[in-house]
C-alpha cells in the first residue's frame, strides 16, 4: 500500500498527522538530513573563517543557500546516494562535494567532513532540532495551556467549591485556587526546563581529535571545537567524550517532560472527576455524537485522549532517558535507532496539549451543582467552630465536633446552629460561628 494518511502505521503519522504534521521539520527523515546538511555547511565555512582555507563572500552565500533552501528533492538525492552507501552521514559529506563541484569549487571539498566521525554530525544535529522543536513548538504549547488554565483559574477564582481528601468532604475550597494549583505546578517545571543546557559532542572518532591533530598538531583544536559548537549552533558542548555524547543532558530533558506530563495527567483526571460530579457541564456540538448506544451523553473525550497519549509519551520518555546514557565502551550504534524515536513522545504530548485546550473549550460551570453539595455537607464547618473554640479556651472543642459530626448522615445547617446556640460562650463568639457556612469557609 501506498504511505497516506489510511495506511500509516502509527497514528502519529496517520489519523493525528493534520494536528502534528509541523513536527515534520524537526523530527522527519528530511528534517535529520537537513539539520545534517546545516552542521557540514557551517563546519565547513568555520574552517574557513579560521583560515584554513579560503572562501569568498560568494561561494559562502552559495553554500548558505544550499542548508537554508534544502528541500525535499535535495534529501532525496542524499536518501539515493545512501542506498549505496549504506550509510546516511556518507552520502550528506557526498551531497555537499558534489554542490562544491556545482560551484566551481572542487579543490576545496575534502575540507567537507574534515576529521569528523559521523557522530559529530549527529550529536549536533540531533541536538541542534531538538533545540529548536523545544523552543519553537513544546515549550510555547506549555506555556499556552499554562495560560489558558490560568484565565479558568481567575475567571473561576471566587466559586466555592466543596474540597475532597482522600474522596471525603473535607474543608471547603474555591475552583479558581485549585485550577491555580496546576498553573504554578507548571510554571515551576518550565522554569527547572529552562536551566538545562542543550549540549553537543564534537571531537572526532573516540572524542580526542586524533585525526584533526595529527594533520595539525599545534592547533588548538578544543578551543576551535567550543567556540564552534557554542557560537555557531548555540548549544554546549561537552569537553570529554567517547565517539558519542552522554545523552545525560538529554535523558534531563525527556525526565523533565516526563514530569510535566505528570501534571498534565492529574489535570485531565481531576477535570475528569469534576465533570463526572456534574460540577462541569459539556457544550456540544451539532451532528457529534457521544455514544453510540446512549443519545444523551457527552463525554470528556478530550480529557481521555490526552490522557492516553501522555501515558504514551512517558512510556517513551522512560526508555528514551533510561537507555541513551548507556553505551558499551567507546560506543555500540544501540542510541542510532533509538534516538530517532524522539520526535515521538513529543508528537504524543503536543496532540494531548491540544486535547486539554480543546476540553478546557467546552466546559459550562455548573454553579448550581457546586452549591448543593456545600448544602450537603454542613459537617465540613465542624473544623472552623473547634479552631475558633480553641481560640476562646473552651475545653475539649475537637472531641465535641467529632462527637457530633463524625460518620453522621444528617448533620445540616440546623444540626449545627443548634450545637452552636447551646455553646457556652459570649453571645458575639455564638454569632461569630453562626456566619460559618460551607459557603463562606473557603479560606485565603
């Protein structure tokens, strides 16, 4: 069968492609080859802006263009010549030679993969894409859901709600406070993100610069590698490594993710959980259909969905970050085919990012409902009289509430005013505890 949308095996590629199909630039094979294609070219100007070689500001141009205009045609012409190879760096140092040979420059395209190892091109490439797909797609889909939880939060920020520990009514809150719990449990893992670096392995074969310093042993090939790795592709570069970088940085990287996908999970449940007490209507949509036995429902798919796909993406993150940081001796090629799974749990957790917007779209708070179960649970106000007992030195106030309240059914409004009027204490401390509702105890 031919590769579309009906016959991609994943779904990644398949029935979610027009919601992800921007990924493409960064995690398709044409993305890899052109990410590859921009080290080569920038190594090979770096070279020659260190003079070892010379360049006019033409042919610079020239080859500037050939990593700024890749196209599709172009990483075929590298897929073809791999097919030959049987090896996909070869044939992108082949491309850049015969683009050199296009240009009127055939002397100069040994300098193209000077002294580099296949995985100098990789560990650059790969984090070079994955800079830019972190900065340029997840992070900003964080930060917008951050945000739109946010306006829920403020817009909801004076609702009381009845609050539930361990399932059990428990002391009241309001809807806004809990929504900004997920807001700044957010904000807290994007700031952590952002203090780890994206680094880089450069230094040839076994990470030592033998070849580049045997041909020129006075050169100071360590400082030429930091200020080319750090100035040119604006990633760090690690100072000792074997053929392949340590994946360590990474392996932060995807835990982190890991982490905010975490949060993200407990929002869709508790979104879940609300909906399911009726705390949440859903708005609907004409021709949807939420059931096909049942016409009345309307589900929290979108809730679910992402829900699944997060578990999806963190069963990846997990072997991703357990995985890449090991390596037999100098390297095994096991981090080859595992790294270009990456784009994956990102796809996943973009598609459950757009989920969770979606569902946050559609809910009606449901005031009503909220109300009546604070109307329920009178029972939940027995902590503020024993606390503003406790103040007024009245003796055993916990063991009196527990007395009245504890496993009862029918503790109400009237159950406890008459607790209330039959106190000892000062007529104002009596109308203190009277303006205590489940209503108003929400706290700061």
């Amino acid at each position: 069968m031919d590769l579309n949308q009906l016959t991609a095996i994943s779904p990644i590629d398949g029935r979610y492609r027009k919601q992800l199909q921007q990924l493409g630039e960064y995690y398709s094979e044409y993305a890899l080859i052109k990410y590859r294609v921009l080290v080569e070219v920038e190594y090979f100007l770096f070279l020659a802006e260190k003079k070892f070689f010379k360049v006019d500001a033409q042919l610079k141009k020239q080859l500037q263009d050939v990593a700024g205009n890749f196209s599709l045609a172009d990483a075929q012409e590298i897929k073809d010549t791999e097919r030959i190879t049987n090896h996909d760096v070869k044939a992108v140092e082949y491309f850049l030679k015969k683009q050199l040979e296009k240009l009127g420059a055939p002397a100069l395209k040994e300098w193209v993969h000077f002294g580099l190892t296949s995985q100098d091109i990789n560990n650059t490439a790969i984090p070079l894409l994955w800079k830019d797909s972190i900065e340029q797609e997840y992070l900003p889909a964080i930060i917008n859901l951050q945000a739109a939880v946010g306006k829920l939060a403020v817009a909801y920020k004076d609702v009381p709600m009845l609050a539930r520990t361990h399932g059990q009514a428990a002391s009241p809150t309001r809807l806004g406070k809990e929504l900004m719990v997920f807001v700044e449990r957010l904000e807290n893992q994007v700031q952590l993100f952002s203090y780890i670096p994206f680094s880089a392995k450069f230094g040839g074969a076994t990470g030592n610069f033998n070849a580049h310093h045997v041909a020129y042993p006075k050169y100071n090939w360590i400082k030429f590698a930091n200020d080319f790795v750090e100035t040119k592709l604006g990633l760090q570069r690690q100072q000792y490594t074997t053929q392949i970088e340590h994946y360590d940085v990474l392996a932060a990287h995807f835990d982190a993710i890991k982490r905010i996908n975490n949060i993200l999970i407990d929002l869709c449940r508790d979104i879940w959980t609300y909906i399911s007490m009726d705390y949440f209507k859903q708005k609907t949509i004409k021709g949807e259909i939420g059931s096909s036995a049942m016409p009345h429902k309307v589900n929290p798919i979108d809730f679910e969905n992402a829900e699944g796909n997060l578990g999806i993406a963190n069963a990846l993150l997990e072997h991703l970050a357990a995985k890449l940081p090991i390596s037999r001796l100098q390297r095994d090629l096991t981090d080859s085919t595992v790294l270009r799974n990456i784009g994956t749990p990102i796809a996943h957790t973009i598609l459950s990012v757009k989920s969770i917007e979606k569902g946050l779209g559609k809910l009606v708070l449901n005031e009503a409902k909220l109300k009546e179960d604070l109307e329920n649970n009178w029972a939940v106000v027995a902590e503020a009289i024993q606390t503003v007992l406790r103040r007024e030195n009245y003796p055993n106030p916990y063991e009196a509430l527990k007395e009245l309240t504890r496993g009862k059914a029918s503790i109400n409004k009237k159950t406890m005013q008459a607790f209330v009027k039959k106190l000892k204490v000062s007529a104002a401390v009596k109308e203190e505890l009277m303006r205590i509702t489940p209503h108003s105890y929400t706290g700061l």
